[in-house]
C-alpha cells in the first residue's frame, strides 16, 4: 500500500476514532492533553449528552488542573489553575454566548487566554476568530447503533500547529 504522503502544513490532520464508553471518552481526553500546550483552542462539538464535557474531564486530569470539570450550565466560563507548572484550562459554555470574541475578553476570566488551554462547547461561529489554529472534535452517535455509549470522534487539527502535533498517536 502507497505510504500517505505527510500532510502539508496547512491541511487539515485528521483522525476518527470510535468510542465506546464514557471511561474511554476520558481516557481519550487523558491522552489528548498530553499533546495540548499553552494557547491552544479545542472546539468541542455534538449534540446535547453527546460527551463533550465527559472528554473535557479526562482533559483536566491529563492536564492537571485543580477542580472537578464539570458542566458549565450556569457559567460562561470556567478557570481551572494547573496543581503544576501547566497551563490552566479554560472551559467555556458558549452556547449563551452571543457575541463572540469581544464576549469572551469581557469575561474577566483572570487569566490570559494564550497561556491557557481553552475548550469551548458550543463554540461555533463564535470563537473561530481566537487563533486560526485550532483542534476540532466532533462527536456523534451513530443512527441506528446499538448500544447508545458508542460516539464516534472526529479530530481535526487546523492550522501548522496541528500538522506535526502527533494526533496520530491517538488511534493507536
Ligand atoms: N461513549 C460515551 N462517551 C461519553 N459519554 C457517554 C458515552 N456513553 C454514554 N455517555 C453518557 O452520556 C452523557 C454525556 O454527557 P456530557 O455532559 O459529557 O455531554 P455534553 O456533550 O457535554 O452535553 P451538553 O451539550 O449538555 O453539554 C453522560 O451521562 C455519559 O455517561
Ligand atoms: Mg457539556
């Protein structure tokens, strides 16, 4: 079989990956964090109960942050300081979030943006304009499937960051 040629720096990397329960979601956000730093942007989308905020918590525990990541229904958003010398992790709902970035910097989140790693729910259209950079995670159910734990994962990386970020590692 013909070797895939390496992707060019601003093509998208992708990965799909199925998921078949909410402890492998974690996990999967365990080891996603691992390839996480400092500035990046993770967009979370799917449908209500699809595992966005399940994912975000195995994300706060690779990445060590302080508090449990729970769903930010009655916040905007929520700070999570690292218990090391990591970047804290920024979870933002921003599904009541009307107007977008200039929304997102009034937030007085005390923290700055691109010394954190920030994961938006519900980010569509709205924060796009952070960094051109960014990891997109789709996850939906499959129609038909089943047993309703599998979700099927999507993870493409926009941008030169995400080119030689490693995300591959994620499917092995
Ligand atoms: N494979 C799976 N991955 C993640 N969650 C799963 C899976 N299978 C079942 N679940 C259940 O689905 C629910 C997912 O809830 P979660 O809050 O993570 O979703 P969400 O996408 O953040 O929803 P919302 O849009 O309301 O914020 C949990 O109750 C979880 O136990
Ligand atoms: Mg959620």
């Amino acid at each position: 079989m013909e070797r895939p040629a390496a992707p060019a720096a601003h093509e998208a990397a992708e990965i799909r990956l199925t998921i078949t329960s909410p402890e492998q979601m974690r996990e999967l956000g365990r080891r996603l964090a691992k390839l996480l730093r400092a500035g990046d942007l993770v967009m979370l989308s799917g449908e209500l109960g699809a595992g966005k905020t399940t994912l975000t918590r195995g994300l706060g525990e690779g990445l060590g942050v302080r508090g449990a990541v729970t769903s930010p229904t009655f916040v905007i958003a929520r700070v999570h300081p690292s218990l090391g010398d990591g970047p804290p992790l920024v979870h933002v709902d921003a599904y009541r979030l009307a107007g977008g970035l200039d929304e997102m910097e009034d937030l007085d989140l005390d923290v700055s943006l691109p010394d954190s790693v920030i994961v938006v729910e519900w980010g569509e259209g709205k924060v796009e304009e952070l960094t051109e950079d960014r990891l997109q995670v789709v996850i939906h159910r499959a129609v038909g499937d089943t047993t309703d734990e599998v979700r099927h994962v999507t993870l493409t990386g926009l941008g030169e960051r995400w080119a030689e970020a490693g995300l591959e590692t994620l499917t092995g």
